[in-house]
C-alpha cells in the first residue's frame, strides 16, 4: 500500500543508459536513522539478498517502489509497517543511487510530513 512503500516513475532523459544501484539506495527515517531498502520484484524473505541493478536505456521509464527493509516483519503473513506517522515538521528521505557514463550520482528525494486535520472544525469541541 501507499503508506508502507515509495511509489515512483523514474524516467532517463539523459544521452545514455543509466542504472539504479538497488543494494546502495537507502532510506532515512524521521529520526534521522537509515536503512537498506528493497525494490519491485522483491519478495519479503529475501529482503536482506543483493538485488541487480536496474538498467533504464535512454528514452524510457520505470515504475517502481521502494521499501525499508527494516519496515518488514512476518506476522502469520509477510507486512510492512507505515513509513511514517504523525510527525509534524519531520521529514523522510530517500536516496536513490543512479550510475550513469561509470559514474553514481545521488539522488536524494525528501518528503516533508506535515498533518492537516480532516475537520479542523471540532478542534474546539
């Protein structure tokens, strides 16, 4: 679901082939921690595995999502915890390394966690 994983589109506008480099990605939680992360394809047992890099030749996109391995856990079924709470005023990270011409590149996507309540209105009930 929406809540435990990034969902993403990544698409190569550059001259080249590029490849994203799964076993370096990293995800930062809001306290600042970080963590491996797993990609599609990926089954929960074998979270902690090496995973291939993904090749995006020019022109084309992915669409993909990325999943803290340290969200994982098996409770008579594989599931994931939330990435997030209510953390108002925090932010979590993701970095997606990206090879291209035999060099990495990060790239470092931040969401910021901001809550809005649903019915502002019954604050002062």
């Amino acid at each position: 679901t929406a809540n435990t994983e990034f969902v993403f589109n990544i698409k190569n506008v550059s001259d080249g082939t590029i490849k994203i480099i799964w076993d370096d990605a990293v995800f930062v939680d809001v306290d600042g921690t970080t963590q491996r992360i797993m990609h599609k394809g990926t089954k929960y047992s074998e979270r902690n595995n090496s995973q291939v890099p993904t090749s995006i030749i020019k022109g084309t996109s992915i669409d993909d999502i990325a999943c803290p391995v340290g969200k994982v856990y098996y409770d008579d079924d594989w599931k994931a915890h939330p990435l997030y709470s209510i953390y108002d005023g925090k932010s979590i990270r993701l970095m997606l390394p990206i090879q291209y011409n035999g060099n990495i590149y990060e790239y470092l996507f931040i969401v910021n966690l901001k809550y809005e309540y649903s019915h502002p209105e019954r604050l002062n009930l």
